[in-house]
C-alpha cells in the first residue's frame, strides 16, 4: 500500500491529505496521531453510509451512538441540515475535545464541515471524500457551507480539517454519472496546471472510464495534489485559486438557467470548459490545437445533457449575476497554453455572445451524439 502524503497550508495550521488505494485501514492509525478526542462522531448519509460504513468505520474506535446520518441530496445541503447535527452533536455530548469525521461527498464535506465549524465554535474536523469530486476537489481547501433559497453556498466558513483520508477504493459504489462528473473536474485540473497529465488522460482516458484501481490510485493523488498546492498558496481566494473555477462561469450560468435540474455539476463544467476553450480562442489566447485537444477528452466523457434551447443573453445575464462575476463584469479563467490558466477581466460582451451560440453548434457538428439527451 503507496500511499501519498499531501501537505496543505492553511491559516489554521498545515493539514494533510493521504491518499492511495486502500489507506482506509490505516485511518484509525491517522486518526490517533492527531492526538486524543473525547470522542469520535460520524457524519454522513444514509446512502454514502450503506455503501461504505462497514470498510471505513472498521476500528475507529467510536460509539454506534456516535453517528449521525443526514440527507446529502443538493436539496437538503441547508441550515436545516446544520442545525439537525449540532441538535445530533449535544445530545449525545460532544464537547469542544470531539472529533467529527465526515464521510460522504461534497454535501457531507461542506455540511459537516460547517457544522464542525460552528458547534461550540468549532470541533476538529476529518474528511474522509466518497466521491471522485470529494477526493480531488472539495475535501481540500477548507471551504464549508450551505445553500440558501437565494442561491447557492451563501452561508459558510473557511474551515480546514485536521486531516484528509483518501481512499479511491471508496469510489467502487459511486454511480456512473457521478464518477463521470468527476472526471470533468479532472480534466480540468490537467487543462490549468498538469500539461502531462493532459497527455496521460488522453492516452488512458478507456482505464481510467473503467475505475481501473491502478489508474485511479495514481491520477487521484495527483489531483489531489493540484488542488492542494493552489488553496495552500491562495487559501482565500484572492487570485490564484480562481484558476480552479476554469469552466465554472459557463456552467453556473447552465446550471442556473435550468435551475440545477438538468446537469449534474460536472457536465455543466464539461460544457464550460469547452466554451472556455472556444473562448480563449476567440481571444487570441488559446491555441487552435488545444481547444481541438480539450473538446475530444470532454466527449470522451459521454453524452451531456444538451445545452439549453434559450438566447445567450439569458446566460450572460446568468453570469453577469454569478457571485463571483464582482459587480457585473465579465471575469473568465481561460488557458493561453495546456496547463497553464489565467483570470481575464473585462473580457468583451460581443466574445462572449458569440462563444455561447455557436459553443452548442459546434460541438454538435463535432460528434452526432454528445448534444443528445440521456
Ligand atoms: N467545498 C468545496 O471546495 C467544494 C468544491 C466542489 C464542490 N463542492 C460541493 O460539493 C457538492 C457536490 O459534491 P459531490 O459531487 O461529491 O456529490 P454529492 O455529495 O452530492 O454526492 C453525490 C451522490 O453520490 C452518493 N455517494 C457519495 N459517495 C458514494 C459512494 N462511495 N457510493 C455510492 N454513493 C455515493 C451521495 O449519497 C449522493 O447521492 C456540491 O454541493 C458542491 O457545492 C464543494
Ligand atoms: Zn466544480
């Protein structure tokens, strides 16, 4: 068992991110080494729970009162959720020496993570990520929160773990579609900072489809640690980390324009980093070749859920009212050369117009089959 060893900078103190197939066994072993807890307390869902209690709560050493599952559906990802655990938390009496783990996707993460946060100001927090998108993007970086009815992840908290334990074997039962979203956040990760994992991908795109164990005990360790050396250098967001948001003004605007029922997050992220490309492009910036290399990986994710049949100035006003677009101005990340990325501010209206209506056209005349629904 060759297990990667991630350190991560943060303003509370270095954390670490370990991480190989089957470092689940060694999580009790992690876990004492940060020290002594009063108690240890689960939190995850009843699915996530169901399909991997049995190898991750192996040995941990924690009371079957300890713990406490809440519905990770996107819907549920509320202060409801919050305050259902802390309720959870105080009455079985964990107190400020309690270790919560939590165990489940990104909705486990950022829920528990926020409730780590704020019970009695804050417990330590483990994060042991069930999905591909936990592993290599949310678990790392600290970020907490929940959703409100005005929009999504508006009430948090920069909260980072004590530790990170990831284990790809955990992604066995994870359904297809999730895993597949994923990969788009992996492929993204190759496009702004890993050229020759872009190569990689290209090369063992049908393995890494499969969840061939040894594909994924080396690509997710290796995301893991791109996202780990950006949040380490960049913890809030003030310039660097907006890289990892490549694709993320497309598809928050897809995402919201079909009130987040259409897409699954990742496939709003395949059709925006292929607008991204196309974009960089129309700037000047992206070479012709590397948008081709971006749009032929993106399809060989699968069929997207096609782009929604509206005017693009109903998605740019989408973007225009993204919490990120700061003010109304149009800021995209876009890449000027395969691993590399940049923040563009001011980017032209009349570009951008353009890139959303012929982005749909072309990829549809690229591949008869991507523009169709499942
Ligand atoms: N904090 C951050 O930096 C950050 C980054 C990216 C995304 N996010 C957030 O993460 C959330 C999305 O997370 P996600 O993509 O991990 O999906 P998710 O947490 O919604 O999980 C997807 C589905 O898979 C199930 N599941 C999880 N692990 C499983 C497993 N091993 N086997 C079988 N089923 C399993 C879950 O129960 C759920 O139904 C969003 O709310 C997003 O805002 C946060
Ligand atoms: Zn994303």
């Amino acid at each position: 068992m060759k297990a990667a060893r991630i350190r991560v900078q943060s303003s509370a103190g270095p954390y670490t991110v370990v991480a190989g197939t089957g470092i689940i066994r060694q999580a009790p072993h992690e876990i004492a080494a940060l020290g002594k807890f009063s108690s240890i307390h689960i939190v995850s869902s009843a699915k996530v729970w169901r399909a991997v209690g049995k190898i991750v709560g192996r040995g941990l050493g924690f009371a079957k009162r300890n713990i406490h599952l809440f519905n990770d559906a996107e819907s549920a990802k509320h202060l409801g959720s919050v305050e259902q655990i802390a309720r959870a938390l105080c009455r079985v009496g964990a107190d400020r020496k309690s270790l919560i783990v939590a165990v489940g996707g990104g909705v486990v993460g950022d829920v528990a993570g926020f409730a780590a946060a704020s019970y009695l100001r804050g417990v330590a927090l483990v994060h042991i990520p069930t999905t591909l998108v936990a592993q290599v993007d949310s678990s790392i970086g600290g970020k907490t929160g929940v959703n409100l009815p005005e929009g999504k992840n508006l009430v948090g908290a920069f909260y980072p773990p004590r530790l990170v334990i990831t284990d790809p074997d955990l992604l066995r039962t994870l359904p297809d579609r999730e895993f597949r979203g994923g990969l788009a956040e992996v492929i993204k990760h190759a496009v702004i900072a890993d050229a020759p994992m872009f190569s990689l991908l290209e090369k063992n795109m049908d393995c890494v489809l499969e969840r061939d164990p040894d594909a994924l005990g080396s690509l997710i360790p290796r995301n893991a640690q791109i996202k780990a050396r950006v949040v380490s250098r960049d913890e809030h967001e003030s310039g660097l980390r907006e890289i990892l948001n490549f694709g993320h003004t497309f598809a928050h605007a897809l995402e919201s324009i079909t009130h987040y029922r259409r897409y699954q997050h990742g496939e709003a992220v395949a059709w925006g980093m292929m607008a991204a490309a196309f974009l960089g492009h129309e700037l000047h910036l992206t070479p012709a070749e590397d948008v081709s290399r971006i749009i032929s990986l993106v399809r060989r994710l699968g069929p997207l859920p096609p782009w929604p049949s509206v005017p693009p100035a109903a998605l740019l006003k989408a973007m225009r009212s993204d919490k990120k677009a700061r003010g109304g101005v149009l800021r995209f990340v876009l890449s000027p050369r395969m691993g590399q990325a940049h923040t563009y501010d001011s980017v032209p209206q009349l570009a951008v117009e353009r890139v959303l209506h012929f982005t749909p056209r072309l990829v549809l005349a690229a591949s008869g089959h991507l523009g169709a629904a499942k």
